[in-house]
C-alpha cells in the first residue's frame, strides 16, 4: 500500500499535549492518525471516546446514575459484580 503525505494545521499546545499522552502509551502521532483513520473506515463512524477517562463523562454518569436511582432502577453492588465476573472467568478458563 502506497503511503501519502498529510499537511495540517493545529495548535502547538494541543499537539505536544496529545503527543505526551501518546508517548505514554508508547504510540506515536502519526500511528495515532492512522489508527484513526483505519477505525472511521472500518466502523463508517466516528470514533471519538475517552479511554483515559475524563471529569465531565465520570460526572455525566454520576447524574444518570442518580436519574436511574431517582426512577426507581435497582442496580447491583460491587460484591455481586466481582461475583458474577469470577463466575464467568472460571466457566471461560474451564472450556466452559
């Protein structure tokens, strides 16, 4: 496959920004991109999420969260998540 040059203008704070969290994860920029561009082929989408985790979404699901208390939506406790999930890895590690 043929590569090509890309020129793009963007602010310098916001790229050495991004390039110290990519660093972090042992990728580059331009690996970065092409991932990038690979996803929006591949899903025909998009792909914009925050795998490192931010204020905003952790307090967006904490207002939904509080919606679903509100309405009356039981959800479960951590001990029967931890429960459930060592259930599901022993059946996995199992054949199961």
């Amino acid at each position: 496959m043929a590569s090509t040059n890309m020129s793009i203008r963007v602010d310098s704070e916001l790229k050495e920004q991004a390039e110290a969290i990519l660093n972090q994860l042992g990728l580059t920029l331009t690996g970065s991109i092409n991932m990038f561009l690979r996803q929006i082929v591949r899903d025909k989408a998009i792909p914009l999420s925050s795998p490192i985790g931010s204020e905003q979404s952790l307090y967006a699901d904490l207002l939904n969260a509080k919606v679903n208390r509100e309405q009356g939506v039981q959800g479960i406790s951590a001990t029967e998540v931890l429960t459930k999930m060592d259930r599901v890895i022993d059946r996995v590690e199992s054949g199961g």
